[in-house]
C-alpha cells in the first residue's frame, strides 16, 4: 500500500503485555491505560484495517470494521473461575458479516508477548450450523480433501485442528467416506509465529498471506450457512 506505513507494533507493546501477565490488576492497569491504547490499540486497529484492506480483494463479505473486530481486552469473568479481568494479548476475528461475531467460519489472529497466532475455520457453530456443514462435507468431502491437501495450505498451516467426537454423530452412517471429517466439532487451520513478528514490517504479509490460502476452506464451510440464509433459516445476527 503505497503512502502507508506497515503496520506493527514496538517493543513497549510486547513488553506491556508481558508485565500485564505478571500484574493482571484493575489498579496496574487503569495507571497505564493510556499506554495501552496508545501501544496496543491503535496500532491493532491500523492493522485491522489493513488486513481490510486485503480481504476487498478475494473475500469483500468477510470485511469487519475495525471497532467491532478487535475484541475488548477486557475478560468476561462471569461464568469463569480465573476471575483475572484482563487478557494478556490482543485479537480479532473476521467472519461474514451476515453472521453473529462467533458464528460461521472466518479468521482470527492474536498478538502477545509469547505468540503471533493465526487461525481460521469454523470454531463455534451453533447446533444447526454444525449440522449443515456436516451435511455439506458429506455431500462434498472430495472437494474439501482438495483443499486441505493444497501444498501451500499444509505449509503455511497446521493440518486440520479442533475437538471432535469418538464416533461418527448420529444421522450418518458409520462407513461413511468422510466419517473422520464428519467427527469434527470445529474444523479450523492455525500458525504459530514467533512473538517479535509482532514488531516486523513482515507482519501484516505474514497474516494476509495465510489468511489468502485458507480462504478456501473458509469458503467451503461458509456456503451451507449462506445458503441456509438465503432459504430462510433463522440464524441468530
């Protein structure tokens, strides 16, 4: 992007969230918040937009302003017993934006002091979600092998991730081609890169070129889902 500068983060963003990790207090915290903004925030909306910027050219329905795709560093405590009000990294998540934030497939990325993350695929479909994309691989496994047999996919990311169950889920029969995919309760791609790509004029390349290489997979497990929309399907937005 010509006239732009790349966009990253300095050490003192790094180095704010390690110290975080070692006094996650509302006390520490308040003190320094406006470090925070300053080091972390702006600069993580600056790489949102860029990432953007990017998406406009091969997935324009996955576009999440800047604002509503970074999530709050605050955590919610409610229903949790680690009652530490903050997390130790910032994050955002693109997904289409028809659907609710943690709903459908799409891409996350997160920043700490230990990692860059990346990952993408569907985490969290809800009951009748999980059911279409199931009943889609079944009809499609062939096509969806392809894409996860794709040379740069399997260099770039990780093999197929996230928590399935011990036997094929009931409606589809046990012998089924695709039983090992049909397990899955989230089908998702990641990376791991290390923490000082953050501060890199690499960074956004490193994201954006991952993210264009998944964007099949994420399609793949999309296209139930939007059909289901356009039948009518009640999904929450």
């Amino acid at each position: 992007m010509p006239g732009k500068a790349t966009p990253r983060f300095t050490p003192a963003a790094l180095n704010f969230l390690r110290l975080l990790a070692r006094n996650n207090r509302r006390e520490w915290f308040n003190a320094r918040k406006a470090t925070y903004e300053s080091e972390l925030k702006h600069p993580m909306l600056e790489l949102i937009a860029a990432v953007n910027d990017d998406l406009a050219e091969y997935a324009p329905d996955m576009i999440v302003p800047p604002e509503k795709a970074m999530f709050r560093i605050y955590r919610d405590t409610r229903f949790s017993n680690n009652k530490l009000p903050y997390k130790t990294h910032v994050a955002a998540y693109f997904k289409p934006r028809v659907m609710a934030k943690t709903s459908g497939a799409g891409y996350y990325f997160h920043i700490s002091a230990k990692e860059v993350f990346i990952g993408a695929g569907a985490y969290m479909p809800e009951r009748e979600q999980l059911l279409a994309i199931r009943m889609h691989i079944a009809e499609h496994h062939e096509e969806l092998r392809k894409i996860l047999k794709n040379r740069q996919l399997r260099k770039l990311m990780s093999e197929l991730e996230g928590a399935q169950l011990t036997r094929v889920p009931k409606g589809f029969a046990k012998e089924h081609p695709a039983a090992d995919l049909l397990r899955h309760q989230q089908w998702a791609v990641g990376a791991t890169l290390p923490a000082k790509l953050a501060t890199s004029g690499t960074l956004l390349r490193e994201l954006t070129k991952r993210m264009r290489v998944a964007a099949p997979l994420v399609e793949f497990l999309n296209r139930p889902l939007q059909a289901k929309k356009r039948e009518g399907l009640k999904f929450m937005i």
